[in-house]
C-alpha cells in the first residue's frame, strides 16, 4: 500500500519541500496604514474645534431626525419614478421607431447635459415661468380646465413635489444608460430563442432579458440611489428646507456652531449609506444566483480522477474554479 505524506500525496523520495516567499511588503503597509489611522483619531478626538460634546447633544436633535425622514422620502420616491421613467426611455433607445430614439435621445442628452442645480432652480421657478397649467385645444383659445401653477407647487408640503420631480427627471437620464447597457449585454440569442417558441416582444422583455439584465443593472442603481441620497441636499435650490443638510445648517445657524452640526450630517449620511449598501449587496446576490462561479463537488467526495494513484487527492477542487449557470427561461 503507498504511503502519504501530510499533504495527501504519494510519498515521493526526496520530495523538495518549499517555502513560501516572504513578503514584507504587505507588513509594511499594514503598520504604515495603522499609524496614519491611530494619528487621525487621535487628532479627531483632540481637536476642540470638532466640539464632541456638541455634536452628542444635537445628534439625535428632533430637527435633524425630521431631516433624515424628509431625506429618504425624497431618495425613494425620486428613485421609484426615475426607475420606471428609465425603465421606458432605454426601450425608447432599441425601439424600431426613429421617432422615440429621437425623443429618448434628446431627453438624455438635455438632462445629462445640464446641472441638478440648475434643473432645481427651474423647476423652483415652474410657478414663476407658467402661472397657470391649462387643459383645451392647442394653438386655440378654447379651454376645457385650468389651474393655478402656485395652487400645484404648493400641493405639497413647502415644494417636495418640486424637488420629487427635478430629481427624478434627472436621475432618469444617467439611469436609461445604465438600463440600455444592462439589456445590450443580454445575449441576443436569448430573445430569439423565445421569439421562436412565440413569446411576444413585451413578453421577452420581462421575462428573458430584463431578469438577466438586473445583474449587470442593479450595482450601479445601487451606487446612483446612493448619489441620489447626497444630491438630495441640493434640494434647498427649489427651496425645499426640510431635508437633513437644510435642519443641521439651520441649527447651525441658530447657535453658531456650524462644524459639529457638518459633522452630525456626515454620520447620518454615513449611516444611510451604510445600510443602502447592505441592501445593494443583497440585491446583488439575489440577480446573481445564476451566474455565481463555484467548484462542483466536495473534497474527498468525488471518484478518483483519471491518472491518480490511491495515495494522491482525490480530485482537483482546489485547482479548478467551474462556473455553472442556471438558465433563466420562461
């Protein structure tokens, strides 16, 4: 019977046992690293100009919980029409028709082109620019219903709907690329396939190429919805003033202290993200289960591979990394 060494090998006469080349390199970095990060908490920490104490006193203030309320508010109902509104202009850009490219292409060519900022102003001064909205026949006089542009704006609380709309119009530009890039990636073959067994052109788009699609869309939605939690401090250009940087500047303000109360924004921003991370990553994964590489099988539970003697490792597991894909059909 063959002998094994520790390894699970043959043992093999005068077998050369090597040694891993060292590098210090990485150790090097490693206390480099650390030192730099210990001298920067320790300067936070010792810096009166940060004034912890304030920062402690105002971090849970009811403004600036209100804020970060107002804050997701507006991150989830900017990214819910700018998704659905994307969502459209990216099959606007593969439609057949010249006339929807065309429009699709002007629309992310404007909002692309232009600053957020700007587009809040705009749509800030929306009651300015059109006082009223009426409904009736074009380039008549007749009209069936109008309304005061003032009486809309203000539907809302102090101009969210403004804010909602300017945001979202935006965010859907960057987010048609992202969706038209996810659908090009899919394999054409995919829609011809279903094409063939009669699936109609919707039909194929929601239940072929959009779910294979989502794995490459969902990661940069994730890191647009993550901007758009950041952009909504801009929103005070419409004016909206009850988001999260609006309620610490306004502290601020009021006690003249405005470095604590960044830094109370920082955290809870740092906070936010955080947690929109987590949720990324788990979408990620989710869209993912089909094309998530990993070895087939378990050491020690295959058979014995061609050319392997009794004493040597059963398989090749640990040198082999066999992708496998689970096909999404309808």
């Amino acid at each position: 019977m063959t002998r094994t060494d520790e390894t699970g090998g043959a043992d093999i006469p005068n077998r050369i046992h090597a040694l891993p080349v060292r590098r210090p390199g990485s150790l090097v970095a490693g206390v480099i690293v650390a030192i730099l990060a210990l001298m920067l908490i320790q300067g936070m920490v010792t810096n009166d100009k940060l004034e912890w104490p304030v920062v402690w006193k105002y971090l849970f203030n009811e403004n600036v919980l209100d804020g970060i309320g107002w804050t997701l508010i507006l991150t989830a109902a900017s990214m819910i029409i700018a998704v659905i509104l994307s969502i459209v202009l990216a099959v606007m850009r593969k439609s057949a028709n010249p006339v929807l490219r065309a429009v699709s292409w002007f629309y992310i060519w404007f909002f692309r082109g232009t600053p957020v900022y700007t587009q809040l102003i705009f749509w800030g001064l929306f009651a300015v620019l059109i006082p009223r909205m009426s409904l009736g026949i074009p380039f008549t006089s007749i009209t069936f219903a109008s309304v005061d542009s003032s009486q809309v704006a203000g539907f809302i609380e102090q101009g969210f709907l403004a804010a909602v709309i300017g945001l979202a119009l935006n965010e859907a530009a960057y987010l048609a690329e992202i969706v038209r890039a996810g659908l090009e990636a899919v394999d054409p073959g995919q829609s011809e396939a279903a094409q063939a067994l009669g699936m109609g052109r919707s039909q194929i788009m929601r239940r072929i190429v959009l779910p294979q699609a989502m794995r490459i869309i969902v990661p940069p939605t994730g890191n647009e919805t993550i901007g758009m939690l950041k952009t909504t401090s801009l929103v005070m250009a419409v004016p909206f003033s009850l988001e999260l940087q609006f309620a610490t500047d306004a502290i601020a303000n009021r006690i003249y202290k405005p470095i604590p109360l960044l830094i109370v924004a920082c955290i809870w921003y740092l906070v936010i993200t955080t947690l929109l991370m987590i949720v990324q990553s788990r979408l990620e994964r989710h869209f993912g289960k089909g094309f998530n590489q990993r070895a087939i099988g378990t050491r020690g539970k295959q058979p014995t591979l061609p050319g392997k003697s009794d004493g040597e490792p059963k398989d090749d597991i640990h040198k082999t990394n066999q992708a496998t894909f689970v096909g999404l059909n309808a």
